[in-house]
C-alpha cells in the first residue's frame, strides 16, 4: 500500500481516497502495463472485482512504455543523485551476460546488522557475481562481515544508494516468475532471520544453469 494510506493524519491520505473513489466516473482507464506482466491485476479490474457497487470503465493498458536506455542518462549529472546510478550501470555493462545476481529490498528494506551479515556471508558462499543494494546509513565496512568487500570486489558491487529497478517482488516472483524471494512468510528460519546457508541455497538456485528451475527462470527472462 502506498505510504500515505497507512496514515490517516497525512494529508494525502484524503487526496488518495478522493482520487480512488473518482476512478468508476471515468470514461476509461490508461495504464502503463500489458497482460503477460499482470495478468490478475488486468482480470481483477476488467471483471469488476475492485469495485462492488459501481461499474467498472474499460481498461486499456498500453504498456510497456519505458525510458529508452540513451537518454536515461543522458542529462547533466546533478550531485549524487544520478552519479551513483551511473556509476553502477556502468560496472553491470563491464560483466560478463546473464551472470549477476540483484538484490534489493526496495526503500523498507532495511535490516538488522545481524542479518546484513548472513546475507553477505551466504552471497560470499555462494561465488556468484552480484549487485547488492543496502540501504543503511552505516559504513559498509561496519555493516558487512571484515574483509568482505575485499574478498568479493573482483565479482561484486555493493552499493548503498539507489538502483534502478523496474518492477517490485510480487510482480518479479508471482506474477513474471523470474526471481526467487529470499525472505518468505512464514520464515523457516528462528526469529525471522534468514540463515547464510538459505541465501547461498537461493542465489544457487537462481543462478543454477542446469536445473529445470534455473532454466525455467533463464527462458522467461529472456
């Protein structure tokens, strides 16, 4: 859910509500989307399901319209909001294809430093190239496992600002099926905290070529 919804206080709370409430007195709907990428999204609204006592206007998604990758950078950099992104698309162009693993947690994914460290002991474990954004005030040095970076610079990046990514985990695992989520409810880990041994497993699998299940992931994606 949008943040604002959570909070009844904020103001935009009233403006969502007004906003969502408006929606069945249109004409129609446009949205920036096509069927394969969401599937029940598009069946939920087209057979009326989001709305119970009003009609539902058409839906028609356009998608997909996207930046195209010449001019996403194509602008003057201005400070470090875009310098990071660069400097990361940069060194993904450097590595060899279909090869690294992404992981990121949006901007609420942030952890506890005993987790940090068994997320980064198993990507270590796991010796697959990878771009891992954290989210986290704390110096890398300080948050990862002593000498981690070190020993993983020549086939990892970890990054603590924002990555591109285009769409978010339910979409990626449920709906595309070309992720595999790493923390899941319930947890088969104690307390919630998802073990060295489960991230390697899982980034393994990803990136398992011979599997039905690597694959299966590998075809879609492409």
């Amino acid at each position: 859910m949008p943040l604002p919804l959570l909070d009844r206080d904020d103001p935009a709370y009233d403006y969502f509500l007004y906003s969502a409430s408006c929606l069945p007195k249109a004409e129609g709907l446009i949205t920036n989307t096509f069927q394969a990428l969401e599937p029940r999204a598009i069946k939920a609204i087209n057979e009326g399901d989001c709305v119970s006592d009003h009609r539902t206007p058409p839906l028609y998604h356009i998608g997909p319209l996207i930046v195209h990758p010449e001019n996403r950078f194509s602008g003057e950099l201005k400070g470090d909001s875009t310098l990071p992104t660069k400097c990361s698309m940069l060194w993904l162009n450097e590595q060899p294809s279909q090869c690294i693993v992404f992981l990121c947690f949006g901007r609420k994914g942030t952890f506890s430093e005993e987790q940090m460290k068994e997320m980064a002991i198993g990507l270590e474990r796991s010796n697959q190239r990878f771009l891992w954004v954290v989210r986290s005030a704390l110096d890398l040095e300080i948050l990862l496992p002593e000498g981690f970076l070190e020993r993983t610079r020549d086939r990892g990046l970890v990054v603590n600002f924002w990555a591109p990514q285009e769409v978010n985990s339910m979409v990626l695992v449920e709906e595309m099926k070309v992720a595999i989520p790493i923390f899941e409810v319930p947890s088969k880990s104690k307390q919630g905290l998802v073990s060295a041994d489960e991230v390697e497993n899982k980034v393994s699998r990803l990136m398992d070529m011979e599997s039905e299940e690597g694959k299966s992931l590998r075809e879609r994606i492409v």
